[in-house]
C-alpha cells in the first residue's frame, strides 16, 4: 500500500536545494548542501543526510536517513522499477534508509507508515518545503530582500555574481565569500543561463533483494532478551589471581562511607566497557582530574578480565563486586544478562562484540542465543 505526500513540485524542490548548495560553497561550507553529477545531498555533522535526484520532467526520488532514527519497515515495497536500486538495496539492507520518495504520474508517492513512524525527511528537507522556508535560510547570511532576489532568479536560471554579493555583502569573516564558487555551484545546478541541471538514468529493480524483517534495534533487543532469559552454563571456577586482590584493595580504599563497603556493576568485552552505580558505588576525589576513577577502573577491571580468561570456557561480560572492610563478593556472568543490569531498551552489548565473545570459546560454552547474533535474522528467508 502507498500513500501520497505533500511536496513541492520537482524542479522547484531542485531549485531551492541548488540555491542553497551554491550559496554555503560560497561560504566555504559546501557539504552540507551539494550538488553533484548525480543530483543533490545533504549531510549533517552528526551523519544524517538527504539526497535528491531527478530524471526526467515526470519523475524523481528523494531519500535519506535520520541518524537517531531506527526505521523498522521495508521502505521500497511496491516502489517502481525505475528507482536506483543499486543505490538503495544496500542502503535498506544496511538499516541506513529512513524514507524513499518518488514522484511519479504528476504526485509524490511512499509506501504507507504504521501509526507513530517517524521518517525523518521533514527534518532533513525542511528549508526546501516552502519558498518562505528557502528564503528564511539564506536570510541567515544577508538582507532578507536579496535572498528573495537570489531565489527568484534560481527560479528563472538567471542567477548572476551580483545576486551572491548582494546576499552576502554582510558576511564578516577573516576569508570573503567565494563568488566564483558559488556560480560554479549554481552552473551544476541549472541555475545559470545555458546550463542544465544533472539528471540520472532510470534504474533497474533486482529480481531478488534482502529485506529487513527487524531493524537493528529490533535486533540488539532480540538478543538482550534472550540474553536475560539464558542460564549460565556450567564450568570451573577462574583462578585465583592477585588481579581480584588489587581491584578489591581499591574499591575498599574508594568506598564512599570510609567503611571498606562498595560496589562495582560493570559489562566488558574485548573492546567496550561500562559500568553502573551499585548500591555503594566508588567514590571521587576532589583532587583528581575528571574520569581519573573511571579510566582506573576500566583498567582494572580488563586486568582482571585478562587473568580469569580461559581459552576453552570463555571470558566473563558482567562483573559485580561488593567489598566490605574484610571480604569480597564476586558475581560473573559469562552467559546472561544479570537482573542487576539495568536494562534501558537502548542500549547494551554490540552484537559484534559478543561474536567475537563467542567465537573465543569451544561451542559447548556458547549459550543459546548466540544463534540470534547471525545477521542474516534479520531479514526475511529469500
């Protein structure tokens, strides 16, 4: 099933994105709006990113990904042949395509959303939606009027040099705009007289493609709940060693009351680590730098890790420790998820990081779900 969307008509959407594009390579900025051989993009400092390409008068698509978002739906069922699918497969296999919009038939088009989905492409296009948004943007770097000049010329591709330095005449910077630049951007834009926005050919749908049956976070979550559901496996206890002796001696000397109590709830792996605050967790000094304590711990912690590890049984993942003034308590877990470790629905153990756990132990000392951690789970059976 489809739904329509309510968007601009494709070459206003291409105008105002090339406008914005040739105006920050002025700037000095020219990633954050682009335009290349293969249409426009977007990128965003924290790796969310927009791209737009258009193919003919009738049709284009639109797509991205919003990084703090999970999508958790196929976005190209029912989508049409000519999209880029060599593009896009990877990417919805990858779990990194949050929205796919096509235009085609004189309307915008998607695959219709459950109740709630959040698709991110507002927030990545949102300069783009209106010709009042477009001019609000490039009002950020000069007179309100010259942008509404710069916008209206974009429109007719009659940009001239005048236009950027009208626009961005304000701009106090130790280096000046660069108005050449900026015509070269516009050039590749269509935005100049004589030239031509760049267009790609029409794609070709596989005969067969992965499709996600879980997002990753839907995976991780798989995973953890089996996690918290699993037994610990049977297997000798870990040698003595002096590493448990050190750790012990500073966490006594960290207890938070001065009476030899405290606790340590941590998770490592060969690469992570984290800890949380138990019920008497170390203290600071107020004369030590900031994450002194922690970066100590971390320290420990692994050495300790290291000294009970085994080749045929496996390293533990959870670590609780509770020291009093004259003795230890020391629980592992090298095969669960502990009821002691809260679990926040967000985060926890990255499942490559619990193969290689897995992979470091003979298969009888593998719990069950580390058939949960094959990614191929994720998506449905071709």
């Amino acid at each position: 099933m489809l739904s329509n969307v309510d968007l601009p008509a494709p070459g206003l959407l291409w105008t105002r994105w090339a406008t914005l594009s040739a105006t920050y390579a002025a700037l000095g900025r020219p990633g954050i709006w682009a335009v290349d051989d293969l249409g426009a993009g977007r990128q965003d400092e924290d790796g969310s990113w927009a791209r737009f390409a258009l193919l003919d008068g009738r049709r284009a698509v639109l797509w991205g990904h919003r990084r703090d978002l999970d999508p958790s739906l196929d976005l190209l069922t029912g989508a049409p042949d000519w999209l880029p699918w060599d593009t896009l497969s990877p990417l919805a296999e990858r779990d990194r395509l949050g929205f796919v919009i096509w235009r085609e038939s004189g309307r915008w088009s998607r695959v219709r959303y459950p109740d709630g989905f959040t698709d991110g492409m507002t927030d990545m296009t949102g300069p783009l939606l209106t010709a009042e948004s477009t001019v609000v943007a490039l009002s950020r770097f000069g007179p309100r009027q010259a942008a509404e000049k710069l916008l209206a010329a974009a429109v007719r591709a009659e940009i001239t040099a005048g236009h950027f330095t009208d626009l961005l005449t304000e701009i106090l910077t130790d280096t000046p705009p660069d108005v050449d630049a900026a015509l070269d951007g516009a050039r590749r834009g269509g935005l100049l007289p004589g030239s031509a926005a760049p267009r790609i050919r029409p794609g070709r749908r596989p005969p067969m493609r992965r499709i996600r049956q879980l997002s990753q976070g839907e995976h991780d979550r798989l995973v953890w709940s089996a996690m918290q559901d699993a037994p610990e496996l049977s297997r000798p206890a870990p040698p003595t060693t002096g590493e448990l002796d050190t750790l012990v001696g500073w966490l006594q000397d960290r207890a938070p009351h001065g009476d030899g109590r405290c606790s340590l709830l941590a998770y490592a792996d060969a690469t992570s680590f984290s800890a949380q605050p138990g019920e008497n967790p170390p203290a600071d000094r107020p004369d030590e730098e900031r994450y002194a304590a922690f970066r100590r711990l971390t320290e420990l912690v692994r050495a300790l890790r290291r000294a009970e590890s085994d080749p045929r049984y496996g390293r533990w993942l959870f670590l609780r420790v509770e020291t009093s003034a004259t003795g230890v308590n020391v629980e592992r877990r090298y095969d669960s998820w502990p009821t002691w470790w809260h679990d926040d629905g967000v985060s926890g153990p990255w499942r490559t990081n619990l193969q290689e756990e897995m992979d470091g132990r003979l298969p009888a000392y593998r719990p069950s779900w580390v058939t949960l951690l094959d990614p191929s789970i994720a998506y449905r059976p071709l």
